[in-house]
C-alpha cells in the first residue's frame, strides 16, 4: 500500500548490540548475563556498528553470518501501537518482553505486528546464524552456478552480496538495515491505493482507502482539484479524480519530472498521502523483437546503470546516501537505473529520489542463477508476498517502468547446456505478470535478465547482456554486427580510479601483488577484467599493456582510463545513431564496491572515473554522433531529445593530426523537438571525399574527422570525432596550454590545443572536480571547464598523446 507519510514514527532507539555464538542465547532473557555491547544505529547492520565502534576492518571483513547477533532497545508507551519493520537480514525474531511475537526467514519482507504497550518494555531481535541454515540439509537444485556460493542460497530469501567470490567483498548483510516504525491505532486511513494514469491525456487518479465510519465526506484533492470519495463498503472510501491537462512526468532529459501532492480531508484532518507523477510507458516492438520503451509515447533511448549500494558495509537507505550518487547519474544523462537481481532493494528513499530527479527504474527480483524451488509451496509464497510489497510500497512512483524475474537464471541453466523446457523461469514471470496486472498494469514485465531469444543471451531479441565488445574483446564494429536490442547489462572493465582515490586506498602500483585482489573476475575463470581493459589499450593504441605495466606503471593506468573511455563513447555512439535498431544499454555498475579497479563508473568514494566522464559525453540530450559507413561515407547523426527546437551550426572538418584542413563542411540547421536528423558526409561537402578511406585512392589525407554542434550564437552542444587510420598515442608536443579565466563572472579552466590532443585530463591539487575529463579536442581546438567543489581551482592538464605537463 501507498506510506502515509506524516504518522509513523521512527523506532531507532537507542539500540544496542551483541555478537554470539550460535545458539548461545535461546531467549533475550538470557542477555543479562553477557557483556560486550555496542551501540547499534537503527537502521543499519551489524557491521555498520561494528565499523562505529572501531571493531571493523574493510581489508578483512568480520565473518557475521556464522553468528547469531542481538539487538535490543527499550520501547515506551501506553495503548495499542502497530511496530513495522521494514527490513530484517535475515533470519530474524523479534521479542518483547521475553515474548517471540515473530519469526522471519526473509531479507526482503516487512512485517507489522500490533502490541499493546503498558509503560516500558524491551524489544528484542535475535538474528539467527544464517550459515548454520545453509549448512543443514537441503535439497539441491538441478545446477549449481559459478557466480555464488553455497548452492543452498537458492532456497534463502537473503541478498548474493558477500557471497560472490571474485566479484564482490565478502561483507555479511546481518541486521534491521531498513526503518523500525511506530504508529498509533484509529483515526488514520489504512490501505491506502492510490493509481495514477494517463487516458487520452487526461491524468486519473484512482483512490482507494479505509477510515472510521462518520465524521462528514472524505474529500481527495491533486494539483488544486478535488473529488468526494464514495464509502463503498462500511468504512471503505473510493473513487476517480479527472485531471484534464495534468502536467506529466517526463524522464529529464526529455521533459520536466512532474509529481504532483496527494492529499485527503476527513473529519477535518487531512492527511498526506505523498505525490504522484502521471505518465504513460508502451513497448514499441514486440519483445520478441527487442526491449523499446516509449514514455508518454516519445521513444527513449534508456542508457544508464546497474546500480549497487551506497555503502556495502552499512546498507543505508536514507536520502544522504542516494542523493550523491543519483545527482551524478543525472548530471551524465543517464535515463535509467537498473536494481539487478544480485542486489537488495533499495529504501523508499532511492525511488522518490528518481521521481523526483527523472531517472527512470528498472527493478528485478531477488533472484539470480541459481535454479530456485517454486515449486516449494513455502518458497512460493515468500517470493509472492515479496512481489506484492513491492508493487504495493511503489504503487505509485512514476520512475518505475520496467519489473524483471531476477537475472541471469535463465542463461545460467542455457549456458550449462539445459534444454528450453528447463532454463525458462515460466512459474516466476506468470507470478510476476499476475501481480502486475493487478497492482500496476502501467509496467513492463521482463522475464528475466537477460531473456527472449532462441537462447536467453542471444543478443539480438528480447534484452541482452552485451560483453562482445568488452569481455569477450570483440572489434567495436561487434556492437552493430550482434544486433543488439537492449543491452540490459554491458561494457563492464576494471575501470581505473584517480589517483587520489588509489592513493587513499593505498594501492598506487598495479604491480603490487595487493592491487590484483580487487580487479573483479568471474568465479572460474582464468582471466579478468583487468585483462579485458589491457586488451583495449593494445587494440587501440598499439602498445604492449604488460610491458607497459612492468616499464611504466603511471602509463599503463593513464592509458588504461582513456581507453575505456573511448570504448564507451564509440560503443554507445553507434547505438544511438539514427537508424540503430538498439532502444537501451546500462553499463555494468554503476559504482564499485570496493577501492581498486573495479566495474564501477564511479569508484567507491563516489568519485567518477574516465569512464563516467565519457558516458556524460556519449549520454548528452543533444546529441552529434559520426558513424562509418563504408563506401557510402561518413554519417553525422544529429539528436534532440529536448521539447524545444534548436537552431545550431554544424561543421565538419577532415584534418590532418597537425590540424591542417583538408576538406570542411558547414551548415545551419534547425533540430525539431524530439527529432533526429543524418546526413552523409557527401551531402555536406557536396562532393566526393574519402571520408571513410574505404576507396583507397593512395594513403589517406586526413587523421581525424570532427563533428561539432553549436548554436547559432555559438554555444557548444556536442562534438564527435573519428580515426580511419588508428588513435596514434605516442607522446610528442602538441601545443597544449591551460589557463584559469574568468568567463562572464564564472571561473573557467580554458583549455587549447594545437594539434589533435587525445585523452585530455585535468588533475586538481585540492578537492573538486571539472565538468568534463578524458575528453579529445581537435586541433586548434579549445575547451572552457566549470568547477565543481573548487572556487579557484589549480592542478595539471595533459594529453595522452602529449608531452607537456601544463600547470595551471
């Protein structure tokens, strides 16, 4: 059901906690005896308190799930009152007064409880030995996947994270990591419905709630409208509120996030029901045909993230935690978060921050390669129960748009070998199509992650985890060649954090044998993702990575964070060309996990890598992208996402690395609302050039092609660029300066170039970061930075492929 949020109260203490050994305490009675407590914030987790109290270590984590741990605090009040736990990991009692009120065996369910309060009581919670659970018999699925291990896990409703060798660090989820509530009984509405749509462009708002009887009409109102609720049965209320010309919710690249207040009025209270946004989601195509997702019937390329926790030790779920990191999601472009199936769910916090920014979600089960027992009548009616308090708790959140049946399940059992009749998850997505249809029938349904073709990972139907140009070190012309529909999951490198991200952590030399224990690797597998970004920097820039590595370690890491920068860019530049049949890819992760090189695109501190930086480019609203196209040239793809038209200049330039011009292009244009425009390169020049050097009449006369979007007035929008003989970075003067300028009152780094300068990056003295990073200008190109977090900023400027260290 929809949070009232003005009445429940939070139940956080003050906690305390204690860890024992299995089975040492059988009741909270017999706590007396033990010394040893620490104080336990509520929410959090056990090692979130064993970290504040100084008894943690994130080089080597304390085993938690071996343990049972307690928990405890005092409880006050008169009369009866409703305790609501949101989240217990993982195999929970909860006691008052010596009392077992309650048992529960999963992570992922909220439980209430009414108790009637006489003055003071104590309020207990035993968290179980989760290990000693796994340890007994159960009964073993029909394969047992590399990802995690113990192959029990398939029948405990409880989060992979810590339990994915390889791929995570091996923190244990114990605790009440989500809010403890209160909330007085009476005179509150109680099951709360609330369903906002879209008809013919009329937002409806459907309400449904309970209240005591009498007390004069229960009055809904919405963006200054209002509506009497009809009392269907005794004490029922329900009723349509018709919003003609609501404003909608757009994703925010495309329009504005508009929610909109809910509140109802009843015997002269009213109450606050939160807000709502109305918008409309479609698919395009078949999903046969590939993943495609129209918002209020505007297609959406949905590029984005899999997400991970803020803080893998604490679990947080309030606002401070989300919002850092959601504000970079933003700020680089990203339409789409996706919460993978080996995740947790996230607090309440989480989805009305992506209401409220325009993000939109992608949300799958708890469930991930292993082969789960629905047929368990048991299991069957937690993973229910679970499926319906989420729907039901983000009832109405416009930002979810996509529910999927968990992740790689189905092509975990296909790559083992299994036929169709075994690898399709049809029990999970019938529960999950049957609950959507009756909580919220505005969503996709996704079977799982990745599924829909002849085989559950073919990458061109259905949505697919793309890792051909990545993992497996496919050439960038991979990405069009596989056809991909929807790269739910993609492009995943040990990415390289700055230095001074690898200087706190300690690890500055990836030759020290302590740098390789945080470089992700598949469980298995005899190579990692190190190997793959090394692959990249050969690839592209003809180098020899171990000899590098072994020579000139500060090399090999400068050119390792430009190379993933380049591959995201020419990755997803061809996605989003016009005329790509791919709708969506979301790179894998978002952030780290640990410090080191990891999968993130923002490193555990939050800082963003080469990697963000370069989606923030390839990401943009409006949008220049090149793309070769053989003998028929090269293309200029132009995209506006905006609902405004945009009056640009657009110029293409062929040229030479020392910035000679050999042929050169310009046109003004005007961008439609939400429209796209290509055009050849013949086109633009009006002649015949090799733009391509597909005909090889002799060696190529150019280095480079520059694409640059402005507008009229001259402002910058986008640029592309393109190599038809290779990305020579070999370092050598190429006139490189920086300067600190003020521009129209704001502090500007301006940055110029005489030559082509690749991997341009800026390094800070202090604390902030530039607008841009890792980026390529063209020659006799400039480039002015803003500042985040520093007022006059000082640092160093270089290019990978240039000599000079330019201070500024």
């Amino acid at each position: 059901m929809a949070l009232l949020r003005t009445v429940d109260r939070a139940l956080d203490g003050p906690w305390d906690m204690i860890v024992t050994e299995p089975g040492a305490c059988a009741g909270p009675g017999d706590l007396d005896t033990l010394t040893g407590f620490i104080p336990a914030p509520v929410p959090g987790t056990a090692a979130g308190a064993l970290r504040a109290a100084g008894r943690w270590s994130d080089a080597v984590p304390t085993p938690l799930h071996g343990s049972d741990i307690w928990y405890r605090t005092t409880l006050s009040g008169n009369g009866r009152e409703i305790l609501r736990f949101e989240g217990l990991a993982t195999l929970c009692e909860i006691w008052l007064d010596g009392h077992l009120l309650l048992s529960s065996r999963s992570m992922f369910l909220a439980h209430e409880i009414a108790v009637d309060l006489d003055g003071r009581h104590t309020l207990a919670l035993a968290f179980r030995s989760l290990a000693q659970d796994l340890a007994r018999p159960h009964k073993r699925g029909r394969w047992r996947p590399q990802l995690a291990t113990p192959g029990s896990l398939r029948h405990a409703r409880t989060t992979l994270l810590g339990f994915m060798p390889g791929w995570c660090p091996s923190v244990d989820a114990v605790g009440p990591y989500r809010p403890i509530t209160r909330r007085g009984e009476g005179g509150r509405p109680t099951g709360i419905d609330l369903r906002a749509s879209v008809e013919d462009g009329t937002g409806i708002l459907a309400a449904g709630l309970t209240l005591p009887a009498g007390g004069g009409p229960v009055i809904l109102r919405c963006d200054g409208r209002e509506s009497v609720l009809t009392e269907t049965t005794p004490g029922r209320f329900e009723g349509r509120l018709a919003l003609p010309g609501v404003a909608l919710w757009w994703p925010h690249t495309h329009g504005e996030p508009r929610l909109h207040a809910v509140t109802v009025e009843a015997g002269g209270e009213t109450f606050d029901l939160g807000r709502v946004g109305f918008r409309t989601v479609t698919m395009r195509r078949t999903f046969a045909d590939g993943l495609s997702l129209a918002v209020n019937g505007v297609p959406v390329f949905c590029r984005g993230a899999c997400w991970t926790p803020p803080d893998l030790v604490g679990l947080p779920g309030d606002r401070d935690a989300y919002a850092p990191l959601l504000a970079l999601a933003v700020e680089a472009g990203m339409t789409m978060i996706r919460v993978g199936g080996t995740m947790l769910y996230e607090g309440q916090a989480f989805h009305d921050l992506c209401d409220e920014c325009g993000l939109l979600v992608w949300q799958d089960l708890m469930l991930a390669n292993f082969d789960y027992p629905t047929d368990d009548p048991a299991f069957r009616s937690a993973l229910g129960s679970e499926i319906a308090q989420l729907l039901d708790r983000l009832q109405a959140s416009p930002s979810l748009c996509v529910v999927g049946g968990g992740s790689e399940v189905e092509q975990q059992a296909a790559m083992l070998g299994f036929p169709e009749s075994a690898w399709r998850a049809r029990a999970v997505e019938a529960m999950l199509r049957e609950a959507v249809a009756a909580r919220r029938p505005d969503l996709v349904v996704v079977p799982n992650s990745p599924s829909g073709g002849d085989l559950p990972f073919s990458t061109n139907a259905g949505v697919t985890h793309y890792y051909g140009v990545g993992a497996y070190c496919r050439p960038f012309e991979d990405a069009r060649r596989a056809e991909v529909r929807f790269a739910s999951e993609c492009l995943a490198f040990a990415n390289v954090p700055d230095p001074v991200s690898l200087t706190e952590a300690g690890l500055t030399d990836p030759r020290d044998p302590a740098w390789a224990r945080f470089v992700p690797r598949d469980r298995g597998a005899d190579w990692d993702f190190e190997g793959v970004r090394d692959h990249y920097v050969g690839a592209l820039y003809g180098v020899d990575p171990e000899a590098l590595r072994r020579d000139d370690p500060e090399r090999y890491l400068t050119l390792g964070r430009a190379a993933v920068a380049e591959v995201m860019e020419a990755t997803f530049a061809e996605w989003r060309r016009n005329g790509s049949i791919t709708a969506g890819g979301l790179v894998w992760l978002y952030r780290d996990l640990a410090p080191g090189a990891g999968w993130g695109v923002v490193d555990v501190t939050g800082r963003p890598k080469s990697a963000w930086y370069a989606l923030k480019r390839a990401f943009r609203p409006v949008q220049a992208v090149l793309s070769d196209e053989g003998l028929n040239g090269l293309h200029a793809h132009l995209i506006n996402e905006t609902a405004e038209a945009i009056d640009a200049t657009l110029t293409l330039t062929f040229a030479t690395a020392a910035g000679k011009a050999v042929a050169k292009a310009e046109r003004a244009l005007t961008l439609g609302p939400r429209a796209t425009v290509s055009l050849s390169s013949a086109t633009l020049l009006g002649r015949f050039f090799d733009a391509t050097v597909a005909y090889r009449f002799g060696p190529a006369a150019h280095d480079l092609a520059h694409l640059r979007l402005c507008r009229t007035d001259g402002t910058f929008l986008a640029e592309a660029f393109q190599f038809p003989v290779g990305r020579d970075a070999e370092p050598r003067e190429i006139g490189l300066s920086a300067a600190v300028v003020d521009d129209g009152g704001d502090v500007v780094l301006r940055i110029a170039t005489e030559r082509h300068a690749r991997g341009v990056h800026v390094m800070l003295d202090g604390a902030g970061r530039p607008s841009d990073n890792w980026f390529p200008l063209a020659p006799r190109g400039e480039r002015r930075l803003t500042f985040i977090g520093a007022e006059r900023p000082c640092g160093t400027v270089r290019a990978v492929n240039g000599s000079e260290v330019v201070r500024f």
